[in-house]
C-alpha cells in the first residue's frame, strides 16, 4: 500500500466523522511468548489500516478540520543506543516525513496531550474493550475533564464505536488491496500444489506443514494469516485441529487448511487430497459431494445476492448428496429445515476475508442478510465431517474429513476465484500427485 491509500482513507473516515470530533486509534501492545522474548510483533489491523505505521507503541488521533494538523501519530522517540539493539524507528520526524503523519509528539507526552485535544471535541469515536490501558488512560482524561467543567472547559458530549464505521470501509477492497489479496491467495495455492507432489504414506503432518511455510517464505510471504491445520485420517474430522504431529498413513485422506499473510492481508485456502495419490471409491464419492456443493455456492456469488446465498445452495446440494448416498434418510427438504445436516456440516459456508482471516464487517443490516457488492472477498468452504465410530454409519465413511475452500471476490459481473490456481478436481489432484 502506498501512503496515498492510507491518506485516502483517513480522509474517507474523516468525512463521516465531521468536524468538532476526534478518532483514537491504539497500536497492538507486544505481547511476551516466555522469559524476555516477544512473539512477532504484528500492529492492530484497523490502527495500520489508516496509518500504514508497524510499530507498537503508538496511537493515532484524527481530528477532521483542526487547523494544527487532522492526522497526529503519537509514536516512540529516537534512541541511538536502543536502536544499536533492535534497529532504527520512525520517531517524530519520520512519522511526519515517511508515514504521512500532520504533526507527531512523543508516546510519552499522549498524557499531556491527547486530554487537550478531548475538550475540544464534541464527538469521540472509539473501539471501546480493544486496549485495556488506554481504556483506562480514556476514562482518567475525560473524569480530569469533567472536574474542570466549572472553568469553562468543554466534555465531549457523544462516545461512538469507531468500528461500526471503520470495519464497513475495511469491508470493500480498493485495487491495491485486491492486488495484494490475489498476489497473497497465488502463493498459498502454489504452496498447497506443492503439498500435493510432495505428500506420501508415512511423513508426519507437521512435515507437510513445514512445507507450505517454506514455500510461502521463499515466495515472500514470511506470515502465515492463521496456525495451518493439517489432518490425515480421522484428525480430518476436528474442524480446528493444529497438532500436526501424527503420521500419515496409506489409504487416508488429509486435509489442509493453509493461508498466508502478505502485506498484512490474508488468504485462507483449504485442499483435501488422498496420502497415497488416489481417492477410494467411498473418499471419491464424499470429496465430488462436497465439490459440488462448492461449485453450487459459488454461482450464487454475484452482486444483490444475500450473503447466504451461497451457505442454502451448499446446504441444498450436501442434503440431496447425502440422501443418495444413505447417510441420511428422508426428503432433502424437510432434513434441510429440520437441519439434519449438520451431523455431518456444522459450520458455515464462508466469511469475509481481508487483512483479518476472519475480517471484519456485518453480516447482516437490521436483521436481514447483507447484499453482496463489488469489492467484497470472501471464503467458500462446504465440508463434510464422519468421524470413526459415528453411529448408524456404515464403516466405509468413518474417519474421512473434506473441506474445500476457495478465496472469491465478488466483481460487477459475478465473481473472480482468486485461489483457482489450487487444484481441486479429482482428475487434477491425482494427475498432480501420480507425477
């Protein structure tokens, strides 16, 4: 992203926001893994959203119409001697010069500061819960505000949810953003391609894994968007299951659902494929059930569609499939109604996708689905589950976990499958995995 995006949608957010009022934005705190060491430092979405800055120790105000300056970026001083230890920073200067920034001050000062700024807002949007310490910084400087009330000073009358604003704004993808997006679902796909080739009776799981991080790192994609999941066998049929340490073995299927993060926006694919290169007739039939359903959800992914368009065309297809193949009995309908497929498909369809993998922004307006709309991304990923020992299931479905999983945007005319390049027909897989 360039600092024109970040300045555009600042403006963007400024807009709705309208003069006399104030936007707080926090920086994620680092958090520490054991002893001194510190996971990877990773900022806050929405607070880079605007700012594009990826140091922690910093908070953002935005003030629409302030003559000093409507973007403040409160940010850490330079330090020679801590920068020797742990690399340069931005500093005041930087932040103005680099990242765009109106006017910075020190983090140390935000106390001194911020509060000025407060009494001269009527209106305050913040993500209440978010940060805990600066919720208790927010609480102090507004009661010092109200204690001077009798000398005239003004409280800021109204408290609103920057969310409610912000996450609707994250939720339709500029080019830039589809770019990163696309360039994002390519890697992972390259990399679960690769998974297919190199996956053989006997590795361990985490092996697989291992595989997929090299191949997104040294295609540049350094972060993963989640803990990848990779199930051989039954461990298929746990919808969350990171263990990754069990053998695979001859005969099972297994699972992946992998995704990197490239430019702090996420991909999230998931392929399912047999260890020794060839689908059994009963893993055939139950993988074409859930492809299908797939195919069926993502017709319905065009503009003015209902966003669970795509969750009842699966459901439909899934239910009809089961029924024909015995594991569940009755009229599709009624089971559809009754939900009875989700002894087998507990989740849903999909979920918008963007800098968080599971991003941010209503699914519904005043109780009703949500339209779909250009620009939107989003996951599609039917499944079905039939862990060993289900009862009233005849043995040959037990331990088989599928899902498929595709990253799609929503376009003027239909929609564009940004993960395509994962293979994911049965001919296509074993073709991969036979070479």
């Amino acid at each position: 992203m360039t600092q024109t995006e970040f300045k555009r949608r600042r403006r963007q957010l400024m807009r709705m926001m309208g003069k006399d009022s104030i936007a707080i934005l926090p920086a994620a705190a680092t958090r520490v893994r054991n002893g001194d060491v510190h996971y990877p430092y990773r900022p806050d979405s929405d607070f880079y959203y605007l700012t594009g800055f990826a140091e922690p120790e910093a908070v953002a105000a935005l003030i629409p119409g302030r003559k000093q300056g409507e973007y403040i970026l409160f940010c850490r001083e330079k330090d020679a001697d801590k920068e020797r230890w742990d690399g340069a920073i931005a500093g005041q200067e930087g932040a103005v010069e680099k990242y765009g920034a109106d006017d910075s001050f020190p983090i140390t000062d935000l106390n001194d500061i911020l509060p000025r700024m407060l009494e001269q807002c009527e209106r305050v949007y913040y993500a209440m819960g978010c940060d805990p310490d600066l919720d208790q910084n927010m609480s102090s400087w507004i009661s010092q505000i109200r204690s001077k009330a009798r000398s005239g000073v003004h409280t800021p009358q109204e408290f609103i949810a920057l969310d409610h604003y912000l996450h609707d704004m994250r939720l339709y993808k500029s080019r830039s953003e589809i770019a990163a997006m696309r360039k994002a679902a390519k890697i992972a796909a390259a990399a679960h391609k690769r998974l297919m080739s190199e996956c053989r009776p006997g590795i361990k799981e985490y092996q697989l894994e291992a595989s997929f991080l090299h191949e997104c790192s040294r295609r540049g994609a350094r972060q993963q968007a989640y803990s990848p999941i990779v199930g051989g066998g039954n461990n298929a049929t746990v919808l969350h299951y990171v263990d990754n340490s069990d053998k695979l073995e001859n005969g099972d299927l297994v699972l992946i659902d992998a995704g990197c993060e490239l430019d702090y926006y996420a991909s999230d694919i998931t392929r399912t494929f047999p260890v020794n290169g060839k689908f059994t007739q009963p893993q055939a039939q139950l993988y074409q059930l859930v492809l299908n359903a797939q195919l069926a959800a993502i017709k319905q992914l065009k503009p003015g569609n209902a966003y669970n368009a795509p969750h009842k065309a699966a459901v439909r297809t899934l239910t009809r499939g089961l029924v024909k193949l015995g594991l569940l009995k009755g009229q599709p309908a009624k089971l559809v109604r009754e939900e009875k497929y989700k002894k087998f498909f507990m989740h849903g369809t999909g979920h918008w996708l963007g800098m968080d993998v599971h991003d941010v922004g209503d699914y519904k307006i005043d109780g009703h689905w949500r339209q779909l709309e250009p620009g939107m991304v989003l996951t599609i990923e039917p499944g079905l589950y039939i862990p060993m020992g289900s009862k009233g299931v005849a043995k040959k479905w037990q331990g088989i976990g599928i899902r498929i999983e595709d990253d799609i945007l929503i376009t003027r005319d239909g929609c564009e499958v940004l993960s395509a390049d994962a293979p994911k027909t049965i001919t296509e897989i074993e073709h991969i995995m036979a070479a």
